[in-house]
C-alpha cells in the first residue's frame, strides 16, 4: 500500500529503472478514468478493453525505450494515447461514415458544421489537422489557390488578381489540387469524417 503514496513520476522513474509492479500501482490508480474515457467514446466494452491494453502496450514500449519526457504530466500523457487509439479505431473500423466527393469541393464541408458534440469535435479537429497536412504536400501553386478558395473564401477573380494569373489558370490550379487531394487520400485510404 506504500506505493499509493509515491507520485506517479517517481513510479515511471521506479518502473524505467526496472521495478515492473510500479507500472501495476499506476495503471490501478488510473485505469478507471482511462477505461471511461475510451467507453464514453466507443460505447463498446470489448472494443474499449481493447484500446485501453494498446494504450498501455504504447505506455509500456514509450517508457521501455526511453522515450518518456513528461515527467508529472503521465495521466494526461496516457489520455493522450488512448485519445489517438479511439481515433484510429474509427478510421480502420470505417466506423464513421468515409468522405464522398461530389465534385463540388464536399471535402472542406467536414470542417464547416457549428454543432458538434465532443466525440465528433475531437475526430473533427482530427480530421483538420489531417486536411491540413495534405494541403502541405500539394505544389505551391495549387496549395496557394486551394487556400485562398477554401479558407479565404476568395473568388476566382480576386484569386486571378492576386496572384496574376488568369481565371482560368486559378480554375485549373484548383482543380488540380482537388485531384492531387484526392489521388492521396484513395492511395492512403485515408479516412475523413463528416
């Protein structure tokens, strides 16, 4: 029972210096709050008995490594795993309904609903930072009409002004980048959610 006293960052350092029943004692002070952050996201207890042992098969091989360097934060650390796990069990689930493209540049409309519960926010942000990355990997031509387009909400024309091409060069330019986005998301089987 001595142990319920020692701080969690004097556990992970015990544990890193090979006292495996430190991580027992961290893991039975926090499982009940990690268990029921993962539930209240799944709603499956199989599924979160799941998540909540790769969770700690990510602490385990984190802390084994050396890799560790948040010393006094590991509950929030753990939360933060187990956070990610729910993530990509919803994208290699296809639990959430995959992107459809219509033509009309549906893939920003992830980003656009206002009333999100807490589940759909953390997967919707997810799926910005996501959007984000991709917008990264285009040609600065294409990334710098996407940009203007989607998230400057410019027209054309003003696009055409601004950057001193033609409408059309900017038309194709978009084009182009909705293609490119497109061509990885199926190449990586990427899933974003609305």
């Amino acid at each position: 029972m001595k142990n319920y006293t020692l701080t969690d960052a004097v556990l992970v350092n015990n544990y890193i210096k090979g006292e495996e029943s430190a991580l027992s004692v961290l893991i039975e002070r926090h499982k009940q709050r990690i268990y029921s952050f993962i539930y209240s996201k799944v709603f499956d207890r199989d599924v979160s008995e799941d998540i909540f042992q790769d969770t700690f098969i990510k602490v385990i091989r984190t802390l084994k490594n050396g890799k560790y360097n948040e010393e006094g934060k590991f509950l929030p650390w753990v939360m933060r795993i187990a956070h990610n796990l729910v993530i990509d069990h919803f994208r290699k689930g296809n639990r959430m309904p995959k992107f459809e493209d219509n033509g009309e540049f549906s893939i920003f409309s992830v980003i656009s609903d206002g009333n999100l519960n807490a589940e759909r926010r953390i997967i919707k942000d997810q799926v910005e930072e996501d959007l984000r990355n991709l917008i990264q990997e285009l040609p600065e031509d294409q990334k710098e009409v996407l940009v203007m387009r989607m998230y400057k909400d410019m027209s054309f024309k003003e696009i055409s002004d601004k950057t001193g091409v033609s409408i059309n060069t900017a038309l194709g330019r978009m084009r182009y980048a909705l293609i490119n986005l497109r061509k990885v998301i199926e190449k990586n089987n990427i899933v974003l959610t609305n």
